[in-house]
C-alpha cells in the first residue's frame, strides 16, 4: 500500500479530528510509510489546513453531483 485516504461527509471538527486519529493509527501500522489523504466536501479552514499540512496529511475535496461524489483529480497525491 502506498497511499491511505480517510473520507469524511462534513468538514465538523468531530470528523476532523477522527479522521486525523485513524490516518495517523492506520498510516503508523504500514512499513515504508504510505501517503495520508483526508477526503471531505469543502476545504477546511486555514489553521486546520495548516495543522494537516505539518502532519503530513493531504487534502482532497469533492462534490455532490445528481446523488455522486465527484472527485476532480488525484494528480499529485499518488506516488
């Protein structure tokens, strides 16, 4: 495994925070160490952004369309 994504439906600071909590348990488990994304519907604020960023954690947003998760792309969040 090379990269983990943690999807999340709302950007609350609860889903926030778990997600952080299950990206940083499951990604310490995998030897070499895998890419982290947290995947949610909007962007989070500045100081959550920044926090996810010393953690070495990605961000990708996606959007609702006619009933779907639209993700735009992965480029540069795979190795």
């Amino acid at each position: 495994m090379t990269t983990l994504f943690e999807v999340k439906t709302d950007v609350t600071t609860t889903s926030i925070y778990q997600a952080v909590g299950q990206l940083m348990l499951n990604g310490f488990a995998q030897q070499p160490e895998v890419a982290k994304v947290l995947v949610i519907p909007q962007k989070p604020t500045k100081e959550t952004e920044h926090a996810l960023k010393k953690l070495r954690i990605k961000v990708l947003t996606y959007e609702w369309k006619a009933g779907k998760p639209i993700i735009p792309s992965l480029d540069g969040l795979l190795p």
